[in-house]
C-alpha cells in the first residue's frame, strides 16, 4: 500500500463547475505532484508542490490550481470546468525532489465533465 | 521537449512467456527513469526505479535497463502469469524536481 489516498474517488460537475479534488501524501513526503490522464493516454503532469511553494508547473492554463498544507498534503482546483477536463487526476508523492526519489501515486479521482 | 515513446502499445501472449517492453525517449539528459503498472481505472503502483547513474534494477521476476546515450529502457517479465495482465507505463524524471513524462503504455495481456 502506497499510503496516498485522493478524495473523491469520483466525481460528476457541469460544465462551468469548479471543483476540488485533494490528496493526503505518504507519511514523511514533502513533494505533490499532480497529473491528468485521458482515456487511453499517458499521465500528463501539471504542477508539483514542494513545502508549500509551487515548485514546477506543466501546460496547462491558470485555471488550473493548486494549495499545499503544512502537514503536506494538497488540493488540486479547476474552474470553469470544460467538457475535455474529463480525465483521471491523480496525486503522487516522494520524499525530496531529486533524481533518487520515487514517485508514490494514489489512486485516482475520476471527473466527468457533462 | 522531453518525449515518450512506448512500443508496442498492446500485447497478448500466451501464460510463461518471457516478454520485453520498449520505451524510448528523446532527451538523454534525465535524472531517472521509473516503470508503473496500472490496472484499469485504478491508479499506478511503482514497479522499479533506475537512477540516471544506474544501468539496471531487478525485482523479482522484473528486470528493467536503462541505456541513456540510445535513449532507450527495456522493461522484462519473466515467466509471465495472467495476473501480469494490465497497462505498463514508463516514465521520465525531466529534473531535479522529478517531473515525470510518461509515455502512452503498453496494455498487456497474459492468456492463460
């Protein structure tokens, strides 16, 4: 067990919506990563948050966001919800950012955009 | 721009075979290399991770190589079994902040 869980497991809004999806890290990991995979596709990261601080981010618009606790885990917000942010959003964790860290993925909030 | 390639992208093959999966990548400048198994609609479980340094890791029936001047790894499964049946995904950790692009997967199918 990786010890990252995401809530909720799934998730129904409307087009315009906002929604909320949020990830509780493995016991000792500082760094979130968040990532969106469509249907049949690789996972596409979006942003990292390491301490607290936005540490990285990937291609994808503004309205696109992203809070980190100080007991680290995070939230991942997107507004005005379009029917192609359909995807599976999932949440990895690792101890430091670095070349000897490895990625601990939860697994999975399902959004559907309708 | 860092890019995956994964080949093939599906694969059936019958129970106790041994099989090789391919990954390719265009930037040799990478800090690791790490593979995912993902079954459907779950999230992806860690299989092995290989340092930029590293040439290969072995776990249990996996073994995973890492060529970084080629931009190639190779993901094998010995004595594969039907519960080996699932998409595999490799991903590349891009910088210091391992970032990960992945590659689009191999869906694998063991048959009994």
């Amino acid at each position: 067990e990786t010890g990252v869980t995401q809530s909720p497991t799934h998730l129904i809004k409307t087009r315009g919506q906002q929604v909320t999806l949020r990830c509780s890290s493995q016991s000792g990991h500082n760094t979130v990563s968040w990532y969106q995979q469509a249907l049949g596709q690789g996972p596409q990261f979006i942003f990292q948050y390491y301490r607290e601080e936005e540490n990285g981010r990937g291609n994808f618009p503004p309205r696109f966001s992203g809070l980190q606790f100080p007991n680290y885990s995070s939230e991942l917000n997107v507004n005005a919800l379009e029917l192609d942010d359909s995807a599976l959003y999932l949440c990895a964790s690792s101890a430091e950012p670095g070349a000897f860290s490895e990625a601990f993925f939860g697994q999975g909030t399902r959004l559907t955009v309708v | 721009k860092q890019e995956v390639t994964q080949i093939p992208a599906a694969l059936s093959v019958p129970e106790g075979e041994n099989l090789v999966l391919n990954c390719s990548f265009t930037d040799s400048a990478i800090y690791n290399l790490q593979w995912f198994r993902q079954d459907p609609g779950k999230g992806l479980t860690s299989l092995l991770l290989i340092q930029s340094s590293q040439r290969e890791q072995t776990s249990g029936r996996l073994n995973a190589s890492l060529d970084k001047s080629s931009g190639r790894s190779t993901l094998y499964i010995a004595a594969s079994q039907p519960g080996d049946s699932a998409t595999y995904l490799c991903a590349v950790g891009v910088n210091a902040g391992n970032m990960l692009t992945f590659g689009g997967g191999t869906r694998l199918m063991v048959k009994p």
